[in-house]
C-alpha cells in the first residue's frame, strides 16, 4: 500500500471513529428517534448524504455503534483471561475494564439502555450474542471464586455488578465534580469487589 493510500485509509478510519463517537453522543442526549443524519454530520462537519459512504441508514450506524462496543467488551474479558492465571487477579482485572469501560463509554451505556430496541434483528441479536459470551467470560471467572454457587446464582451476581458499574452514566458528572475520576474508579472498584466476593 503506497503512502498516500495509507494516509486516505487512516483518515477514512478516523472520519469513521469520529461519526461513531458523535452519534453515540448525539443519541444519548435526545434518543435515537430525535437525532437526524444531518445532525450527526453537522457535528463531524460533513453533510447528511455524505454519510451514507460510511452507513446504508441511521439504523445501520446504531447498529454500527453497539456492535463495536458489544464486540469491545468480549475482547477485553478475553484478554482479561489470558494475561492472568490466578482467579483473584482475573477478577480485579475484568472489574478494572469494565469500570474503565463505563468511564469512557458512558453515552454508549445510555445509548444502549434506551435504544437497543431501535436496532435491527440481525444487529439486536448480534449484540445479545455477543453480550452473553461477555457474560459468560465474568461467569467463568466468579465460578472459580465460589465453586460452591450455582451458574444461575453467579448470573445474578454478574448482572448486578453490571448494574452497579454501569448506573456511571447517570452519576458520574457529579461524583467527577466532587471527588476526581480517579476516586470514581477506586469507589466502582471496590463496591464491584465487595459485592462479587460476598
């Protein structure tokens, strides 16, 4: 690949990234059904139509959105998994992802909460495919910790933890405010720990 089709691929990549990041942003504050393809263009400053070069529809770039992310997420417990042996430090680990995840993805998690039944067939079911490995990698995990409970009983638990890390969205501007993203991250950390190993 020469240079300059290098540089045309990198900032395809990057306009592509840009537009995610935007919609997600876009879609959290008014909903999926209150955001146009203008809008979104407006934001990364191209035109509406000019969008359809990186999306078939709006659908399609939700859809886009929360498959990547979805995707993200089973990645990283993989990975998780492969750089630790000890149980205790593939907990930590993937409580440490997933809070960096909420962190930095706190409109996804609104987008998703909200407009996951916007999605198409194909994409919704692509996204709980995907979510249930990413489930299923936490279950692995807690099943080492407590050999004693059931898989159902560590589902719950699972959830939970994400219902805690994840209620972020809704609370973080104002704990960020108070007390730094640093102690954010130790307090989800920590309350995730507790609640897991109990």
């Amino acid at each position: 690949m020469t240079s300059a089709a290098t540089d045309r691929h990198r900032a395809k990549a990057d306009r592509h990234a840009a537009i995610l990041r935007e919609a997600a942003t876009l879609f959290a504050e008014r909903g999926f059904s209150g955001v146009s393809l203008e809008d979104i263009g407006g934001a990364v400053g191209v035109s509406g139509p000019a969008l359809y070069r990186h999306f078939a529809n709006k659908q399609a770039l939700l859809g886009a959105i929360l498959v990547e992310v979805s995707e993200r997420l089973l990645a990283g417990g993989q990975a998780v998994l492969s750089a630790h042996d000890a149980p205790a430090d593939q907990l930590d680990a993937i409580i440490a992802f997933h809070v960096e995840f909420a962190l930095r993805d706190a409109d996804v998690i609104r987008v998703q909460d909200r407009d996951l039944a916007s999605l198409s067939d194909t994409d919704r079911h692509t996204v709980r495919r995907l979510q249930r490995e990413y489930v299923e990698v936490w279950i692995g995990i807690l099943s080492t910790i407590h050999p004693e409970r059931g898989e159902e009983d560590l589902r719950v638990r699972a959830h939970a933890c994400f219902g805690l890390i994840n209620s972020t969205p809704h609370t973080v501007r104002a704990a960020r405010s108070r007390s730094g993203e640093r102690d954010v991250r130790g307090i989800l950390h920590s309350m995730a720990r507790a609640s897991l190993t109990a």
